[in-house]
C-alpha cells in the first residue's frame, strides 16, 4: 500500500516539502548515468588535477581477474584503481569508442575529447594490442602541468641502487613507494611473491623503471 495514503481518511499525506501534488509532479527524477563513462571521467579528471603526465590501465592478471590502473606523476607512479577484468574490457572498449577507434585494429592511437561543464578534458589513446596495456597522456593540458613538466624536463632519471635479489618491502623502501603498490605492479608482471620474499634484479628494476628509477646492481 502507498505510505501516502491514508484509507480511514480522504486525504493524502504529501512528502516533506511539498505543499500540493503539483510539488509532487515537479520532484526529479533520479539519473542513472552509465557507470563506464562516469568512471573513466572521474579517473581522467582527478588524473589531470593531479598533474598526471601518464595513465595506465594495466593487462588482466590471469589467477585473479583484476587488473590495476596506475598514473605517473613527475618520475613516480601511483596505484589509482584496482578492478575486475570484466569491468576493464568495458573500459577499454569506451576509451576506443570515445577516441574513434576500430576496437579490432591494432596497433591502435587517437584523441580522446571528454566535455565537461567548464571544461574540456584531452587526452591520447594508445594500445598496441587486444590483450596490451591501454596508455592515455593528456594532450597540451593546463598551463600549470606544462610548467610543471618544464621543471622536470632536464633533470637525469634518477638511479637506484639494488642487490642481485631485493626483498619486496625493501624495493618499496627504496623507491618510496607503497607497498601495496610495488605488489600490484609485481602482479601485473605475473610475479607473484610476499612482502618478505626476494625477488630477482631484473624484476625489481622493471618495477623501478615504471616509478621513474634507472636501476643499478650493487658492486658494479
């Protein structure tokens, strides 16, 4: 029954503020937006307020169907988002729908155009494969991110120094870098170890190359 409706009287209990049913016929309707474009606004919006200059959306890891999305910032990169594979080909297939892309051609590369109420975000599609990892870089962005880039522009990469087997919560130590975040990246490269186990040099350094370090063997 309506909560309304009272059947011992004839009247009609209105909601809160409404003082006649005319009220009642102007209350908005609720919108549901598509959770895809909404995810892949916020994600490029809150990517450009952070002066990202790369966005990741890695491959699916095959023993646990997630994937993460990571963002580089100056020479660091940032875990943003961990989500399931079902929900990253949907992702995928609406960052080549909204860059005009064939999603059965590789390798594929365009302009992605996301208009806002204030503004316009720009940013660039890349993905050399079906099973690739999908790379967006904003195009031009705002004047305060290319000055921030200039500052960083003639800086050498920064060098880190490793032993031939690193223990993973030392390798997060050295990069600055949270633990989590050096954990899912491993995992993306389908090394899959513990906070305490070693791992060896050439997989510590490719995980150093994506926070922005070249990395160097101790003793050499």
């Amino acid at each position: 029954m309506n909560p309304f409706v009272n059947p011992k009287k004839r009247s009609i209990l209105l909601p809160s503020g409404c003082k006649d049913l005319a009220d009642v016929l102007r209350l908005p309707t609720p919108k549901s937006g598509d959770p895809i474009q909404t995810f892949i606004r916020t994600m490029l919006l809150r990517a450009e307020e952070c002066r990202a200059s790369e966005m990741v959306v890695g491959t699916t890891m095959v023993h646990e169907g997630e994937c993460s999305v990571t963002q580089r910032i100056a020479f660091t990169w940032h875990h943003v988002s961990t989500i399931p594979s079902g929900f990253r080909s949907r992702v995928v297939e609406e960052l080549l729908r909204m860059a005009a892309l064939h999603a059965g051609q590789f390798p594929s590369e365009g302009p992605l155009y996301v208009q806002l109420k204030r503004r316009q975000l720009k940013w660039n599609v890349q993905m050399a494969g079906p099973d690739a990892e999908c790379v967006l870089t904003p195009l031009g962005g705002p004047r305060q991110s290319r000055r921030f880039s200039r500052r960083y522009a003639k800086r050498d990469v920064p060098e880190v120094y490793l032993p031939s087997r690193v223990v993973v919560k030392e390798l997060a130590t050295a990069l600055g870098a949270k633990l989590y975040s050096v954990i899912s990246i491993l995992k993306q490269m389908e090394v899959f170890s513990s906070v305490h186990q070693k791992i060896s040099f050439f997989d510590a350094a490719r995980v150093a190359k994506r926070y922005g370090y070249s990395a160097k063997r101790k003793g050499y």
